[in-house]
C-alpha cells in the first residue's frame, strides 16, 4: 500500500448484539435518516464478524464458531496416555462435572466438553483484529482501532473507556473505529429489557449522540459515520439438556462426535446408518430444524466444519449446559437468522436508499468504499492472481 495513500474522514462505531427491534427505544440513534436491519448470517461473532470486515462466509474461512472438528484417531491404541486416563470419566457424569467446575476456576481451555471428546475437537484463534485476516482494516491506512474486548476491566466498564478514549482524541484521529461490547454482555446475564440492558442502551444512545455531533463538526458534516451491529438478540425461556449419547449410544470416531453450541448442535457422522438416527432423534425433540442442504449452501455453511448435520434450536431454546456454557443464559442469539430478532442494526446520518435491509457480506462492500481507490485496486490485483 502506498505510503502517501490517505483516506476521506469516517467514524465507525460497532455494537455487539444491538437488536434493531430496541431501536425504537433509542432518542439519538432511532432518529438517523438511514435505518437498515442488519441481516447475520449463522453462527456467532466469531463468524460474522468475516463477514462484516473480510466478506468472508464460513465455507471461506474453513471454520465456524469458535471451536470445530480436528484429526481424530483412527483406532483406539492411537490416543495418547492421558487420554486413555481420562477415557472412563465420561461414564462417571457427577465426577467429571466436578473435575470442570475445578478447571473453570483457572482456566476457560476445556469448558463443558465431555474428557472423552475433548482431543477430537480444535479451537479456532483467528479474530477480524489480530492481522491473521485479510481484512478491510488494512485497507484503510490511519485508522484507529478502540477495542472494549481488550480493555482490562470489568463487564459495564469497557465501553465508557473506549466511549472516553474516542472523545479524547478525537482531534487526532478523524478515521475511527470503535468495538464497543458491553451490551451482549448485560443481555447474556440480565435478559433484553431488564434494566441493566435498558441502562446500558441508554447510555450508548447519549454517548454516542455527544461523539458523532462532536464528530460531524469537527469533518464540517464531510466524515461518513455508520454505527452497526453483527446479529440481535432474544430472551431465553427454557433450557434443553441434551441426552444424545443416553439416547444413541457412546460418540466416537468409529460411529458419531458432536459439538454443543449454546443455540445450535453440529453432528458429524462416520457409518452412512448413523445420519438417519441422529436426524431421527433431533426432530422427535420438537425444539429446533435441522438445517437442509439448500440452506446450508445460502449461508456459506457446508464445509466439513459445520458438521453432517446442523440442528438450531428455536428461538428462545437454549441448550443447558452446553460445550460452552454452563449455564442457561438470560438472552442468546445464533438462531436461524432469517428471524427478525436476531436482526441488527445499520445507521448513518446520510440520506437513505430506500433498502431496509442490508446482508453483511453487502455491510461489508460498504466498508470496502471508504478505502483510497489506490488501496482497493491492490485488494482486486491480489484477488485475481
């Protein structure tokens, strides 16, 4: 990229699980000319956020969510020894939940996965911040990333360091990202619509009216400002525990292995016959769809990642615990994201299109437009050789 490449002024300010259905709560931000629905695709952030930043579906990136299938063995004398030692817990349900609980105390690394699948499964480090991603980030040179994630406080806090920051310098920074974070969490823990949600959208809606008036000033009304989230959010009303194994018999890599995401279940299967139970059993629970294949290729959702066969519990359902949680939370997202709250928001203080809905892989071209020309033919050249 050329060094002397300089790009018009913009302010881009992302919220993780801002529901567009809550926008109507909003006095500032409810009152932007241009108010799209954000349309995720499946998964959690960990894939949509590719979408947003490097118009990446899953199928592209070759994983989805956080963690995925890796090598297995192909025989049992195969596994390591302390695999072998672990091997008998999964029989034992009190003792290996307990083991967890220890393990959670120190360290995140093995959550809730069953000792006995754990070594069959890789976590996927990759972020849309970390340079392991050709993003649009590298495409706009001067931009400024404040991150609420990497802030070192707690939950409730992160977002006024960043909100504060940004005000701070604003001066010096006229190209501006901010990730501001805080209100998945409060929803997570507390549901949409408790007051500790409530709080929080009330303060992001005067904070970020005092940055961008701030803002729009400073560019004489010339710094493009779009303010966005990745997926929306509902409240959670029951749990499902998941007996698939009581049901169907041990996993392994001889018959099954599965994965249990808060909202979605991924099955990879091994013998032809097993498809046809696990699908059997999925749909006599009465609490979710399993994804058909027409679908699956529509979100970029087919690559052996995403498992033989992908269940997404209705909304509302969460699976209690999970291989990520233990607990049931107040609110999720990462159901089908054809439903309207899983939707998120798209604003700009520009004049609107008559869309209402924009995809973000389409967010993402929008992205892509506050480049420098220069920038954006490199990106082309690179993508056609």
């Amino acid at each position: 990229m050329p060094a002397s490449s300089k790009n018009s002024p913009f302010l881009l300010i992302f919220i993780d699980s801002f529901p567009f259905e809550i926008l109507a709560s909003t006095n500032y931000l409810s009152r932007f000319p241009t108010k799209k629905r954000m349309l995720p695709g499946f998964g959690y952030s960990k894939n949509i956020l590719p979408e947003l930043f490097a118009g990446k579906r899953p199928d592209d990136l070759g994983y989805f969510n956080e963690w995925g299938l890796g090598s297995m063995p192909s025989r049992p004398s195969s596994r390591s020894l302390s695999q072998a030692m672990v091997q008998p817990l999964h029989s034992l349900v009190f003792l290996d939940s307990a083991i967890h609980r220890a393990i959670r105390t120190v360290t995140h690394r093995y959550l809730n996965i069953p000792f006995h699948l754990y070594s069959h499964f890789v976590r996927h480090n990759a972020s849309v911040y970390d340079g392991s991603l050709d993003t649009v980030f590298s495409l706009l040179p001067g931009l400024r990333l404040l991150l609420a994630e990497q802030q070192a406080t707690a939950p409730g806090q992160r977002d006024r360091l960043v909100l504060a920051t940004a005000s701070a310098t604003l001066r010096d920074n006229p190209c501006l990202y901010l990730s501001l974070v805080d209100l998945d969490c409060f929803a997570h823990r507390h549901g949409i619509h408790s007051p500790e949600h409530s709080a929080h959208v009330k303060y992001l809606d005067a904070s970020i009216a005092h940055l961008v008036d701030a803002y729009r000033a400073q560019t004489d009304g010339r710094g493009k400002v779009f303010v966005f989230s990745d997926h929306g959010m509902a409240q959670v009303k029951e749990g499902v525990a998941l007996s698939i194994e009581k049901e169907l018999g041990p996993a392994g890599p001889s018959t099954y292995l599965y994965f249990v995401d808060s909202t979605m279940l991924r099955v990879w299967v091994f013998r032809q016959e097993w498809q046809a139970r696990v699908e059997s059993y999925l749909s006599s629970l009465n609490v979710g769809t399993i994804i058909p294949p027409l679908d699956r290729k529509k979100y970029g959702i087919t690559l052996a990642d995403t498992g033989d066969v992908f269940f997404v519990l209705n909304e509302g359902y969460v699976f209690a615990p999970s291989f990520q949680r233990y607990r049931m939370d107040a609110a999720m997202h990462g159901y089908h994201p054809g439903l309207r709250s899983q939707h998120g928001i798209f604003l700009s203080p520009d004049p609107p299109d008559g869309v209402e809905t924009i995809a973000s892989l389409e967010a993402h071209r929008v992205f892509e437009t506050l480049a420098p020309r220069s920038s954006t033919e490199e990106r082309a050249v690179q993508q056609a050789s």
